[in-house]
C-alpha cells in the first residue's frame, strides 16, 4: 500500500500531496478507494487536526488546479474530508475560513471556487453558534449570491437545514 508509506509527520510534504491522494477517491478501482480512505483514517487518528488544517487549501486547489474534476466528483471528496472535521471550534472556523475564501476571490474567473466553497458551507452541521459565524460574514458571501446562482443554492440548503 503505497499511501500508507508517506511520512505522516511531514507536513510540507503531505500539504503538496493530500489533494492529489484525495483524487484517487474517484478511481474506479474500489481497492483503491478503500485504501485511500483508509490512509484518511488513520491520518485524522495522528491528531493534530491535520485534515482540519489542510481542509482550505485542499477546497481551493481541487477547485483551481483540476478542470475536469466533475461537480459530483468535487463534491464526493469534499465531504469525505468534512467527515474528519467535527469539533464546533474547527466548524466555526471553517465557516470562517470559507466566507472569507468567498470574498477574496472577486475575479469571475473563479464561478466554480464560489461554487465549491459555497457547497462545504452547506454540508456543515450548524448549531446557533456556527450559523452565527455565518451570519456574521454575511457581507463577505453576499456578493457571490448575487453573481452565481450555485452560491445562492447552497445558501438555501443552508437555510432550509437551519430551520428545522
């Protein structure tokens, strides 16, 4: 098993490399997706919050530097990811994060990162806290509602989930 090999401690190197092993949980190969998963297992169970912390870059680099990564692909790994991040603390600072992702990214060039960015806010469980946070970076995310109807979609799920 190759990826059980990468030297976990090494955080410069497996900030290069988690994306492109985060890929392979696309392969049509289920070994290979099970391995993968795997790997992420035991990783988050180093501590740490390594996922947690790689979490941004990796949403931002699948979004920038793979064009042929479909929508569903995107999604899929995304939130195999969000499965490791679960403590309300980290939550709100990926909503953070996140808002803050979505407001520095101006160009139009960058629909699919306000799209994608835009879908791991919905697939966080919010509590008062945490949606809070989100309201509190309402002027950051405002704007990309407006330019992109996929943004204002998944700020609807948002909403929807909040009210129940």
């Amino acid at each position: 098993m190759v990826i059980t090999h990468l030297v976990l401690n090494d955080m410069l190197k497996l900030k290069g490399q988690i994306v492109d092993i985060c890929m392979l949980l696309e392969d049509p190969d289920e070994k290979i997706k099970d391995q993968v998963k795997l790997f992420l297992h035991e990783l988050h169970s180093k501590g740490n919050h390594i996922i947690y912390n790689l979490f941004p870059n990796a949403i931002s680099r699948l979004s920038q530097e793979f064009p042929n990564l479909s929508k569903e692909e995107f999604e899929n790994i995304s939130k195999n990811l969000l499965t490791y991040i679960n403590k309300d603390k980290q939550m709100e600072a990926i909503v953070e994060k996140m808002c803050q992702k979505l407001k520095h990214n101006v160009s139009e060039n960058n629909v699919i990162e306000w799209r994608n960015t835009a879908y791991c806010l919905s697939q966080i469980k919010y509590n008062e806290k945490i949606f809070t946070k989100l309201l509190d970076h309402y002027d950051d995310w405002k704007e990309r509602m407006i330019d992109c109807p996929e943004v204002q979609e998944n700020f609807n799920v948002i909403l929807q989930a909040c009210k129940k």
